[in-house]
C-alpha cells in the first residue's frame, strides 16, 4: 500500500486515508484503480461490488474486515442489490458512518440523481462520461483534497 505523495509531509492526526470504492462494474473499477495508480494516489483502495459489500466493509459485517476512518466513499448510482444513494442514505442514518465524505462517481448525469446526491451531502458528483479525459486530473483532485481538509475524529 502507498501513501498519498505530499510535498510536506504533515502527519495526519488519523492515519492514512482509505478509499472505498463501490462499483459493481469491473472496467470502470480498473479505470478507477489505474487512474489512482497513475496519480501516485494509491493508499489502501477496497473495492466493493455493491451497496451492500460497501457496508460490510464499513461495518465490519459479513465477513468483511471493517474499514477504520478516515476514508472517502467513491459510489457508483446504478448497483444491484443496492445502488449508491440507498448506500449514502442509510450511512446518512448511521452515526458511525454519517460523517463519511462521499464523491458519486457514476454514468447517471439525471438531475433526481443529482439532487438526491446532493439531499445526502456528497462532496461531489462527477459524470464518468465527462469526466473522460480529465479523469486523472479529478483523481489527483481527491488526492489534494486528502492533504488539504481536515476530518473528523475517527469512531471506534
């Protein structure tokens, strides 16, 4: 595992930050990893396929091993079993969990998708398909928003 490359080195008061990526299709999940690779962002990435392995690893539930804070949540919409705003919204419900910085990262550019997105207080929304070129360029984003913004207290 790589920590995310900073030019000062200021330690993170919670540790290194994990990124949980819930994405039920493999192409885009290996874009996703690729991307993060190629922007040096590549601190622990865990992969799940949909909303409900998402909360097993959040949870520490069905036989997953549970994801410590701080992360960021990168959510697909359209997942079976669960899609990601039925994720976010019970996270939103969770104590625990409620605080989680959320990026959609989807193929919905629908503005109920957008506005729900939104109502569950995602830091933000990004269209795969508009995203395209510049995907690398909204990876190293995620990145500099690591080293910049503070998180709040790890639960445990």
């Amino acid at each position: 595992m790589l920590e995310i490359e900073t030019r000062n080195s200021r330690a993170r008061p919670h540790g290194d930050l994990k990124v949980l990526l819930a994405e039920d299709d493999d192409g885009d999940a290996k874009a996703v990893l690729r991307a993060f690779r190629k922007a040096r962002v590549a601190n622990g990435i865990t992969r799940a396929v949909d909303g409900v392995e998402a909360l097993d690893y959040l949870r520490g539930t069905g036989g997953k091993e549970r994801i410590k804070p701080p992360f960021v949540l990168l959510a697909d919409i359209n997942m079976p079993r669960m899609n990601g705003i039925e994720l976010v919204r019970e996270m939103r419900e969770d104590p625990e969990l409620s605080s989680t910085v959320v990026f959609f990262l989807t193929t919905s550019s629908h503005d109920q998708d957008i506005d729900a997105a939104y109502g569950l207080n995602a830091a933000g929304y990004i269209v795969k398909e508009t995203a395209g070129r510049d995907f690398l360029q909204l990876v190293g984003m995620i990145g500099r928003y690591w080293r910049i913004v503070e998180f709040p207290a790890a639960h445990t």
